[in-house]
C-alpha cells in the first residue's frame, strides 16, 4: 500500500507495475507486503500482475516477486487469476 492508493483501480496497479518491472529488469527479488491491501479488483491484477506476465514470462514473475501478509482470499484470488491468465496465453500461443 506504500506503493499504490488500493487495489481497486488500473492506475493502482500500473504503479505496482512500474515499480516491479524495473526489479525484475534489474533481477532483484522483492517481498510484496499484501498486508493492508483492499480488496483485489481484476483491473488492477489485470494492469499490475497480468501485464507483468505478458511482458517478462510467469517464470520471471515467480523468481522475482514474492508475496507476504497475503490473505487466505486474495492468494486465493491471485492463484485463480494467474492460473485463468496462463490458459489463455498458452491457448494464444
């Protein structure tokens, strides 16, 4: 939350964006802190950890961002997300 206002819009999730993209350009592991998090819209997942998988590959994604504090029903909600995503990219493919 110390990076984006809530997890609600796109342009929240495009600051997440922004800020992990240079990390895993740079190849630094980050620890993101799900603690004081809103509610996860698909906006945002969409303009944070969807773009994210788009432009670096879901393996690059998982080596560098790991998630803390994270509530039983957002990892929930990021696992369904991601594995939805990863269907259809690959059926793109």
């Amino acid at each position: 939350m110390d990076i984006v206002g809530s997890t609600i819009t796109n342009a929240g999730g495009y600051q997440l964006y922004v800020v992990l993209s240079e990390s895993i350009k740079n190849q630094e592991v980050v620890d993101l802190s799900m603690e004081k998090a809103t509610p996860l819209s698909s906006s945002f997942l969409n303009s944070s950890f969807g773009q994210l998988i788009e432009d670096f590959g879901y393996s690059a994604v998982k080596k560098y961002v790991g998630l803390s504090c994270v509530k039983k029903s957002d990892a929930e909600r990021i696992k369904n997300y991601i594995t939805s995503l990863l269907l259809i990219l690959d059926k793109e493919r």
